[in-house]
C-alpha cells in the first residue's frame, strides 16, 4: 500500500485536490460576506485543517489572515478582534463559547467543531464542542458554497501579533511583495524550510505562532504530504514519523528536550530513517541539547535565525553548528545583519552589539495603529529584533545577550511589561519585577519579584488569581517571590540585572 497523500490532521485528511477545492469554496463565501482586500479575517482556533484553508482562502482575497493565539483571555482577544477591525472569525466551538461576549459588534462569527484529535490532546468538554442553534456552521457553510472563480488578488501575508513591550500585542502587517519579490522569496523561503515535491512534513507546533504558520501554509501547497498535530506530544511524534515516513518538519528546542526525556527503550523503538531536514529556531537551543539531536537523528536538523519582523535572515546546517558550536547560522542571500554600539556606530566583524537587520526581497511592514513603533527600531534601513551578538569574518551569526527585556518561554516571546502591569493593579503590591530566569525544558522561565506594601497581608494565592483573570496562562510566572526592598538605580528604576544575575551566573549565556 501506498502512502498517503493531502493534508491531514487527526480524522480529518484531504488530497490535494479537495484541500484545494476547499480553499476555493472558502474564498467565494468569504468574498460574499464582504471580505476583500486589506480585510482582515481572524482565526481563533487550535490546529486543524480549517486554520490552513481559512488562512489561505483569505489571500487569495488579499484579505489578511489574522491568527489569535487561543490561550489569551476573552479580553485579550476581544483586543487583537478591534485593533485589527476584524470582518469576519472563524473559530473553534468550545472557544468561541468562552469568547463569545467579548466579540465586537460587525465582526460575523462562524464556528468550527472541534476534531477528535484535538477534544482528545485538551480534555475539551464535550458539551463545549456544540454548535449553538442557529450559529453559521464553517464546513456545513463553505461546502455549499460555488468555486471561486478568476485569477486571485495579490498575495498577502498573516497578520501575526507579537507580545507587547507596553501590555497589549502589536500586529505586524506587511503589503503583498512584487511578482519578482514573490520568486525570490519563495527560493529563499525553499532554502530555509527544505521544502520541495516529494517531501511529507510534520508541523507540531501552534499555529497561531509566526514560524509554524508559515512553515505550515508554505507545505500545505507544496508538500506531498503535509500532518499537523493537535498537540506536541514526544512519542506520538516518533510513532507518526515512523507511520508516515516523515522527511521535513520545524520544530523548537523545548520538543527536543521532551523528546530526550523519553526512556532510551521508547526512543530506540521507532524508525526514524526517513527524516531529513529538521528546521528549528524560535529560542536559543542548549548546546549539550543539540549535540544530543544530532548524535541521535544524524545530521538532519537546521536552524533558522530571524522574526515576525524580519523574517528567515540565516541558515545553518548540522555539519556547520558542529564546526561553530552556538552559531544560528549563516547569512542566506539578500539578508543584512549588522552590529551596532550604544552610540548608534557600526561595529566591525567580531564586536558584539545590538543587532539590526534586513531581508531584501521582504516588502516592508509597519504595527497596525502604531506605526511609531515602528519606526522607532530602525536604524540605517535596518531594524532590531533586540538582540546583541556579533558577525564573524565568514557570515556566521552568533546571540549571546538581549537588549530589551523579551523572555522567550518555550519558543514564544513573553514581554513582562505586560504581566509588570496586571500585578500593579492587584491589592497588596507596591512594586514587582518580572524576568526571565533558566529553565531545563523551556530554556526560561518567568519569575516575578513582587514587593508587598508594608502591611504585608498579600497573598500568593490571590496574586495567581488576580494574574489568572487578566493574563493568558503561559504568561504567569512560575515562581514568585516576596521582597521587602526591589534594587534600584539612582533614577529610582529597578536594577533588573543585579535580580537577574544569581540566576543566569552559570547558565552558560549572558542576559
């Protein structure tokens, strides 16, 4: 027996053919709902099928996909929904019933029921899987809908939101590239993916995150074969390679530490033969974590260095990181990183400073309603990502600190201005300090540092459900600290290094 081909994901799996059919279907309905160009679409939903037609059916609108990432609270959604003036959402059952009151008015809502696969990875509540009587059934809906027909618009990208310095996320919107931008682009995007005819990819990352998401649309369209997994889970992972015979897949350091946990017999019980271009990047991966991968896998993985902002800028290859143990790899072609010191000078090969970089082909973004911001991390027609490393004399780029005060938790960026100003507002809290600190499986943690008032009544368990009320829960700090007295500068500012320091002083990096 043959294997199979199409896009799958748990019970649900199409050919090639009738995904392509319904993402035709998808953007007829669409453009009879209102969708057009420049309008956005949100998807609230967790990985499925429908997340990939959806995204797709909206660009061949030129409408923008906009992905929400489903552990927000209903009112972080409902803010991602009006700062994007969203036309339209398509979302999964049980979380639209969470969110339902928080929708905005004009925003049209159609539901999608969640499949097995993932009622099963999150314990979904069948009851919360139902859709109400008399709400617009996505499937039911889209399949009876005609092909859409002539040539579609200009090809745009999604709309990703990145977590905010200033409490709330900022959406990167770019204009569709050239036709010639268009070429180069899908050559680069080639090179950094591994992606080709012939290939059977495997994405068990979220899709509301910037690189599974591209990754995952880019093999949807182009891969023979194209699994998206409900949830990450270690061995189920194996089993589907193996199942599958799975050559490609993108994945991020916390996966290969889970999958390194597994007993050696577990490990060893799967044919793992058929990978061969394993892409990682997101977070900083440990040496002795990759090292492990590579004498395990062989030398399949590949990493990336790059962000929503910028795109992929580098490349590295398992032979290559071997060589220069700590590198994220080579600049590709048309990307420029540069070096710069706090007095805005370039610095040259060698010297480490705060990065600034450029993808040529990528047409130019800017923050929808803050365009301000954007401009503001640009220098010289490159733009910072935050992070401070350096450029050896043969391309090769290196991170070794970071500017601002990002954490980046299991591949996704955590900005603890955000969570600093939901624990200001709780009672009891006079100050507070939330950072990064080293963790084994997510690379770091979030710790929060909380200076009581001076009656000293506040309670841990009340300050996690004050957070729980307000915060998305990968964004609440693991560990919590009390402090008569936080460090500070003259200014008055909190001295985050020196809370950071006893944590990070033999963590291997610098932060």
């Amino acid at each position: 027996m043959g294997l199979t081909t199409g896009i799958a994901s748990g019970v649900r799996k199409l050919t090639h053919d009738e995904f392509e059919e319904s993402i035709q279907r998808a953007a007829s309905g669409l453009a009879e709902r209102g969708v057009s160009a420049r309008t956005c679409v949100a998807i609230l939903m967790r990985n499925d099928v429908a997340f990939l037609q959806t995204s797709l059916a909206a660009q061949r609108l030129g409408a923008f996909a906009v992905p929400v990432n489903w552990h927000f609270k209903p009112d972080e959604v409902a803010y991602v929904l009006k700062d994007c003036s969203a036309h339209l959402l398509v979302g999964h059952a049980d979380l639209l019933h969470a969110v339902v009151g928080e929708i905005p008015s004009g925003c049209e809502v159609f539901w999608v029921a969640p499949q097995p696969d993932v009622q099963a990875a999150y314990n979904i509540d069948p009851e919360r899987t139902v859709i109400p009587d008399g709400a617009r059934d996505w499937h039911a809906w889209t399949s009876t809908q005609a092909a859409m027909s002539g040539l579609p618009a200009p090809q745009t990208t999604s709309i990703l939101y990145t977590s905010g310095t200033t409490g709330r996320p900022k959406g990167v919107r770019r204009d569709p590239p050239t036709a010639s931008q268009a070429a180069r682009l899908a050559q680069m995007r080639g090179q950094v993916y591994g992606l080709a005819d012939g290939v059977r990819c495997l994405v068990p990352g979220p899709l509301y995150h910037t690189a599974p998401n591209a990754y995952a649309l880019r093999a949807a369209q182009i891969a023979d074969y194209c699994l998206i997994m409900a949830k990450f889970d270690p061995e189920e992972f194996l089993a589907s390679v193996e199942r599958e015979r799975i050559s490609h897949g993108f994945m991020v350091p916390t996966m290969f530490v889970r999958l390194l946990r597994l007993p050696a017999d577990v490990r060893a019980r799967y044919d793992l033969s058929s990978l061969q271009f394993i892409i990682h990047a997101a977070a900083p991966c440990p040496d002795d974590i990759k090292r492990a991968m590579i004498e395990w896998w062989g030398p399949v993985l590949f990493e990336f260095y790059g962000g929503t902002e910028s795109g992929a800028l580098t490349l590295s290859t398992s032979a290559e990181w071997l060589e220069r143990p700590g590198t994220v790899g080579k600049l590709i072609e048309g990307a420029v990183v540069r070096a710069y010191d706090d007095d805005g000078k370039a610095l040259p090969d060698g010297e480490v400073g705060e990065l600034f970089m450029r993808l040529n082909d990528l047409p130019d973004f800017t923050y929808l309603n803050d365009d301000g911001k954007r401009r503001a991390m640009e220098r010289d027609g490159l733009i910072s990502l935050g992070d401070v490393g350096w450029i050896d004399n043969d391309g090769y780029v290196f991170i070794c600190d970071r500017k601002r005060d990002m954490v980046i938790s299991g591949g996704v960026n955590i900005y603890p201005a955000e969570v600093e100003a939901v624990l200001l507002q709780a009672d009891g809290v006079r100050d507070c300090a939330v950072f990064g600190i080293p963790d084994a499986e997510f690379g770091e943690t979030l710790i929060a540092v909380v200076q009581p008032v001076d009656d000293g009544t506040l309670s841990l368990d009340e300050l996690r459900a004050h957070m729980r009320r307000h915060l998305a829960n990968y964004k609440i700090p693991r560990r919590i600290e009390m402090r008569d007295e936080l460090p500070r500068e003259d200014s008055g500012k909190i001295f985050k290094r020196v809370l950071r320091e006893p944590y990070w002083r033999d963590a291997g990096r610098r932060i």
